[in-house]
C-alpha cells in the first residue's frame, strides 16, 4: 500500500517593492514636518499676546471679536461667534507643572517657547516662516518640472467622475486600502489632499503671514486690499493653520492603519513594499 503523500504548503511569493518616494519628495516631508511643528508652537505663543480674531482690518480689546480665548476670575473659555463653552484648565485658565495658575490663552507645553515670551516666539516664527518658504518654493518648482505632478499627482478626467470619488470616500471609511499594484499609486483623496496643501493651503499662510508684516504693508499694499485687511489676513492665516493640522492628525492616522512599518520606511528609503491582492498576486 503507498504512503500517502503529504500536503506541501504553497510557497508564499516574495513581496513586490517598488521605488515610491523619491529623494526630494522624502527630504521635503521630513523638513516640513519639523518646520510646520515648529511653526505652530511658535504661532501659538504669538497668539497667546493677543488672543481675539476680528475680520477686517482694526482690531483692538474693545472691538467685537468673532473667536476670543479668554478667562474670568475662575474659568477658562473659547467663545465663537455667540457660541461660548467651558475650557478650564485646557484653554484661557490651566494649572503649569508647578501648580501655578495662568491665564494664557494656549499653555506652555503646546507653545515655543514654553514661558511667555512673545519677541521669541517671533523669532523662533520667523526663522522657520523662511525655512517653508524656501522648501515649499524648491519643492513646487520640482512638482512641477521635475515629474512628480504629472506621474503621481495629476488627476486624470476619469478620476473626476463623481462615483469614483465616492467609491474612494467609501474605501477610506470602511478602512480598505489599496492593495497589489494599486496601492503603489495615490488614489484620488490622497492628490487632491497633497494638491491642496502644497499649492493652496501653504502659499496661503506664506501670502496672509506677509499681510500681517507692516513692512510688507509699505512695500506691497495690494496684499490688505486681497486679504481685506490684517485682521482678516489674521484670521485667515489661523484656520488654515488648523486646518493643516486636522490634514497632519488625519494623516498620521491613515499611516498607522495602512500599516506603519511598510509607510514610514517607504518615506525614509523611498521602497514601499505592496500590499498583496486578493489572489495572493501583488
């Protein structure tokens, strides 16, 4: 009688890596990230001086403020409009590491620097104002005549159809990323998010930040007159900077849910690793 033979486990395949990021796509990232951390923190003790937003071009204690981040003798608030809440000890009054009350409007651990001090936030704000500046104008002069908008970021007529942009909206909510092939390009979300950022969302927090410089006031007038005003170039220049930051937090989570290992090495090395299809083929 013949042995049976045993069951040989089919040989899983090797896994596809294809070249995904390149050099200055990964350099620029890096740099941003710590550019736009630091920017932000800075923004935020700046903020902490004077903690109203108005929309036009005055604005002083008296005047009605659309967004105010304030305190009373025992509360910290945020007041939007007519809509106001309870923020102690988050916002307008918080408790520091030595037990000490303070009534800044952002506490120190989310500020550069941590103690109130408005000439270096400037500082630390305008250094790196220039570092973006550069980057971004480096990194769109690349973009654009260097490849990357025209074979990774250029959306082609078919992905403007409504149904595949809700076909991808529905992908994303129900966590199913790309896999194989696919995944080594971006899907129509992922463009028109990097479009955004760095051909809208950045170059307008460089053009309202220059709005609200007094000698860039002198030297280009025309600057109030778009922005209409530097209370409203001031105001513009905080929403698209939470904005930004609600584009990082969902970023960085769509990274960890992708899988972070193969993601974040992808952004370091450049080699991304696909993700195999259903038919086990990448």
């Amino acid at each position: 009688m013949a042995e049976a033979e045993t069951p040989v486990a089919p040989e899983k395949p090797e896994p596809v890596r294809v070249y995904r990021h390149r050099l200055p796509t990964r350099i620029w990232h890096w740099v941003n990230a710590v550019t736009l951390l630091v920017l932000l923190m800075s923004g935020l003790m700046i903020f902490n001086a004077h903690p109203r937003l108005y929309w036009g071009e005055y604005g002083a204690n008296f005047d009605r403020a659309w967004l105010v981040i304030g305190s009373t003798a025992d509360a910290g608030y945020l007041r939007v409009g007519d809509w106001k809440i309870d923020t102690t000890g988050v916002l307008g009054r918080w408790t520091d590491a030595q037990g000490a009350t303070k009534t800044w409007a952002f506490p120190g651990w989310a500020t550069i620097p941590t103690s109130y001090s408005l000439a270096d936030g400037r500082r630390w704000h305008l250094l790196f104002a220039w570092l973006l500046s550069v980057g971004l104008a480096l990194y769109m002069l690349w973009t654009l005549f260097g490849g990357h908008l025209r074979k990774d970021l250029h959306v082609r007529r078919a992905e403007w159809s409504p149904r595949h942009i809700w076909h991808d909206v529905k992908e994303h909510v129900r966590l199913r990323f790309p896999k194989g092939e696919a995944a080594a390009h971006y899907g129509i979300l992922q463009k028109l998010s990097y479009i955004g950022v760095i051909f809208i969302a950045l170059p307008l927090m460089i053009a309202t930040g220059l709005t609200m410089s007094p000698g860039m006031n002198a030297a280009w007038p025309w600057l109030l007159d778009i922005f209409g005003g530097r209370q409203s170039a001031r105001s513009i220049h905080f929403i698209t900077a939470w904005a930004l930051v609600v584009f990082f937090l969902v970023h960085i989570a769509m990274v960890l849910l992708a899988g972070p290992v193969n993601e974040i090495r992808s952004m370091i090395t450049g080699w991304f690793r696909l993700p195999p299809a259903k038919d086990g083929r990448a």
